[in-house]
C-alpha cells in the first residue's frame, strides 16, 4: 500500500509526525505537505501563481501552497506511483459540524477522493492537543480495517479523536455532522476612515450536539467518524423546486 499524507498545519506539524510514525507500517508512505500553517484553506486551489515544491528528506516534499495544491500535485505529477489513499493531519484541534467547510485538512482528504481507498481527515480535538499518538493508533486501526472491508473510494472518512490516552477512550462511534452557532463577531485592530484591519472571531460553540452527532460523540469520550460526500446537492428540495421553477420568468 502507498499512503500520500499531507496536512494544513505544515510539514513541520508534530501531528504529521505522529502521523507518518503510526502509518508506516502499512506500507510506503510519502509526505507532501505545505510549507507552512494554512489552516482554514478549505478546499482552495492555487491559480494564480507558480508553485514551489522543495524535498524535505526522504519521501517529503514541502509545497508553498495550500494542503489541496499539495495533493493535487502529489497526485498529477509530482509522484512517479499513484497513492493508494490519502491520509490528511493529524489536525491541531477538532474539525466538528460545520468546521469541514473551511477545513483545509477535510480539503486534502477530499482531494484524493478518487483513489482505491477513501481519504481519512483526522483532527485532535483539543485547545492545546498533545496526545497525538492516541490519533495516530486509531488511523492505524482505521487503515487495517480498511484492508480487510474496503469502503467506496468516493467516500471521506472525518475522524475527531478526543485528546486523551488511548485507554480512556471509550470507542468508536459512526455520527452525523452536527453544526456551530454563529461565529463570534471579528476584532477591530485599527480602524480608521480609509483603512481598517480585522482579525476573525473564534469559533461559535455547539448548536446541534445532540445524540448521534460528532460534538456528542467525542463530548463522550468516543472517536467520531463521520462519512463525508463531495455531493451537497439537497435532494429533498428537488421536487418543491421543480414547481417552483416553473414561475420564474426570463427577462427578454
């Protein structure tokens, strides 16, 4: 098996660390990753500008663009062997709810989508997270299985493991997204009449953290593991839709 892992913290991360030591053992495995922290790139895609790649070691590349400009080149060139999948983390903090719209570690994963095996984004859930290896056991067990019953390549596996030992985790649990209350306003830094500087509020706390969900689930003590789709497309709106359409007028 050939594992491409790559990250939004940087190449330098201790969770890639963690990462690449506990997924070793399943088979080749190569690192391109940014060059620095750009989290919060989301799915971003670099158009404007050439990118750098610079070897870092053996098997580790360090690319001057986003986590999804990593693996897209990992996967259209820079490798001589395609990946089996795509491993993305191990993230500083959780990516819960709707934290996987701006996630550039659900970014990666995402963008290797189309391989044999479903992309995996895993976070550690956690202000100052440090237990790492915890994470990096679980995808190690997640890989394995894996192996034995294989998932639908199209699928995205978003993990968030609680920031704890391994043996005070209570399991795991198959969850839903659950979702944020709005974000915190953004902070004046300088204001002034023509120009003005903000900084982004924190993060809103958990609006929908009922039973089923990823909040309730590592709020629990539980491994989350939600399964993403690259398809958003509400399909219960279709219908409703289709007679509401029919009202709409082109102007001529």
């Amino acid at each position: 098996m050939h594992i491409l892992l790559s990250n939004d913290d940087g190449y330098q991360a201790p969770g890639l660390k963690a990462l690449f030591d506990s997924t070793k053992e399943h088979g080749e495995i190569t690192i391109v990753a940014p060059n620095e922290n750009r989290s919060g790139a989301s799915g971003s895609l670099t158009l404007s500008k050439v990118l750098t790649v610079k070897a870092s070691g053996e098997r580790c590349f360090a690319v001057d663009g986003t986590p999804v400009d990593c693996v897209h080149i990992g996967l259209n060139g820079l490798l001589d062997n395609e990946p089996d999948m795509v491993i993305s983390g191990i993230n500083s903090g959780s990516n819960l709810g709707d934290d996987v719209l701006y996630s550039g570690t659900v970014g990666a994963a995402l963008e290797g989508r189309r391989l044999t095996y479903p992309g995996v984004a895993v976070s550690l859930v956690g202000s100052e997270p440090k237990h790492y290896r915890t994470a990096g056991q679980v995808v190690s067990a997640i890989i394995s299985e894996l192996k034995i019953s294989p998932l639908a390549s199209g699928t995205i596996l978003n993990v968030n493991v609680p920031d704890r030992p391994l043996g005070d985790l209570n399991g795991y649990k198959i969850t839903r997204l659950g979702y944020r209350a709005r974000s915190h306003p953004v902070v004046k830094i300088n204001v002034s009449d023509d120009y003005r500087q903000y900084r982004i509020g924190t993060i809103g706390s958990a609006a929908d953290s009922s039973p089923g969900t990823d909040f309730s689930a590592v709020s629990d003590g539980y491994v989350s593991i939600t399964p993403l789709l690259i398809d958003s497309t509400d399909h219960s709106q279709h219908e409703y839709l289709a007679e509401w359409a029919l009202n709409l007028k082109l102007k001529r």
